[in-house]
C-alpha cells in the first residue's frame, strides 16, 4: 500500500521498519521538529527523522496541520492509508479523511483503558496484570476510534515501562502489517462506553517516593518510571534514582533500610535491583553499594 506513516519517538521505529520490511511504499514520514539537546543543545533529529533518512525517505515535520496549505500537501501525497504512532500532533478532519482509507492508530493499550499520552507508565503504576496493543481507526476523539485489532500481553512482576515500551512496539509494528494484510475484512468494533481511563502525561513531581506508602505501590512507581524520568529517594543528601525493583522481605519504618538495598514502607518493604546515582549511569544495586554507604534511613 501507499502510506503516509507519522511518528516521532523511538516506540514508533518498529512499525517504520516493519512496514518498510512488509514492502509497502512509505511515500513521506510526519514527524515532530528537531529539538535542542545534549549540552550544545542542537537540534536533534527525531528517532523516526533519523530512521526514515537512513531508509532514504522522506522527512517532513510542521509544527502544525491546521493549515489549508500544510492539508493540501498533505492530501497531494495520495495515500491510501496513514500509520500513526505516538506522532505529538492533533490531526484535522481534513487529514483524518485525506487518505483514501483514512489513518490507522497504534496505541499501546487495551482501549478503551489507558486512552492518553502515558498508557504504559500508567497500566504499570494502576498495577495492571496484562496490557496490549489496539489498531484503531483514528477519528476526531481522543484514541475513541473503533479497534480492528488487539493483542493482549501479561506485565511481568519485575517489568519496568522501559521493557514493556520495547515489547509493545514490536507487537505495535507486527500488529500493523497483519491489519493492513486483511484490511476490508476486519470488522471495526467500537470501544465499550464502560471501562474507559484516561493515560495523564507523566508529570516530574510523580517522581520523589514517599516511603509511608505501601510496598507495593512504591514499587510500581519505580517500574512504572523507569527509565524515565526514574523515581528517586534522597541518599545522604544525594538525589538517586531507582530504576528497578520488587517486592522485598522484612519490615520497618517507612525509608528504613533493612538489609542489602531492601527498603522498609508504610506496609512491606521494596528490594532495590537498579539504580542511578547523580551524573552516573544505572548500575546493578550490589554494585552501587560498593561505593557508596547507605545510612539507616533513606528520604534524607
């Protein structure tokens, strides 16, 4: 087929190469503009810019649709379908319509659970036992479209968003190209009016722990953080992040550490498996101890 495909982060990659491996012709990329990053803070490709230069298509990113001249090229480009993955931009009806079979959505979630920016740092954190990838028809709504294809996937007890982001997108990209394969032939059943949560961008102020609540929601917002922007407690005055973790044995006061890099809460208690020390990169637990001395209580 002849597609439009639109994305911007790196959980959209997959589906590019997937539709390019598939054999159809991506005839233009929309992505989000270059932005400043790195300690220049130079204009930095967005992972699908780089992706589709390397596969020598081409790359377009307004900073807007809204136009009748950004539609109209838009529309000049004669698809028959546009892919869109975590692409940062409202679509217009006038997109929404242009390709001949309209624009396909691949939206990292069970809809109409998790409908939002953040789906799978929120299925993690709510302490969900599956999650999934939905192909949805995308209409004027927020990610309301009627679904043509699912699959469902169990969250591992361990699993941090990190894992589970590069999990889904390639269930996301193998998804596409089986819904396009039998495009005509899947019915598109409309999403359930109960069961709908909305998936909030995460916010920075998420991030601090509160060591009074309990072992399991604590260790949730670890996982469901990482690798970012990564939960963080203070550790001698030094703000350090935890990336991984699970339920631990043992009780205490709230922030006490109890043996190893195993934390009390407010009920139970979190064995630490990853962390991140300021201007450091993430290091096994047992390996951050080495070189640093954990006081009697952390959050301090």
């Amino acid at each position: 087929m002849r597609i439009i495909f639109m994305g911007t982060p790196e959980f959209s990659v997959p589906a590019l190469n997937a539709l390019v491996a598939a054999g159809h012709e991506v005839v233009a990329v929309y992505t989000q503009p270059p932005r400043p990053a790195g300690r220049g803070k130079k204009p930095r490709p967005s992972p699908v810019q780089a992706r589709a230069e390397a596969l020598g298509i081409e790359a377009r990113y307004p900073v807007s649709l809204k136009s009748a001249e950004a539609q109209a090229e838009f529309a000049a480009l004669g698809a028959d379908i546009a892919v869109v993955v975590a692409y940062g931009l409202i679509l217009p009806q006038a997109v929404l319509d242009a390709p001949t079979h309209g624009c396909l959505n691949i939206h990292a979630s069970l809809l109409p659970r998790w409908r939002g920016a953040a789906p799978i740092h929120r299925a993690i954190m709510a302490g969900d036992r599956e999650t999934g990838v939905c192909i949805m028809q995308m209409e004027a709504g927020l990610d309301t479209g009627p679904v043509l294809l699912r699959e469902s996937t169990p969250i591992g007890l361990e699993e941090t968003t990190g894992q589970l982001h590069d999990r889904l997108a390639e269930i996301g990209g193998r998804l596409i190209c089986t819904t396009l394969e039998r495009l005509g032939a899947l019915p598109a059943m409309p999403q359930p009016e109960t069961g709908a949560t909305y998936a909030e961008k995460i916010d920075k102020s998420e991030a601090a722990i509160d060591w009074s609540r309990p072992a399991v929601e604590v260790d949730r917002q670890i996982r469901g953080l990482s690798p970012f922007p990564g939960a963080w407690t203070l550790i001698n005055g030094e703000r350090v992040k935890l990336l991984g973790s699970l339920l631990g044995e043992g009780q205490g006061a709230p922030g006490a550490v109890l043996n190893g890099f195993t934390v009390a809460c407010g009920e139970g208690a979190v064995k630490i498996t990853l962390a991140q020390r300021q201007g450091k990169k993430p290091m096994a637990s047992a390996d951050l101890l080495l070189g640093m001395t954990l006081p009697g209580r952390l959050g301090a």
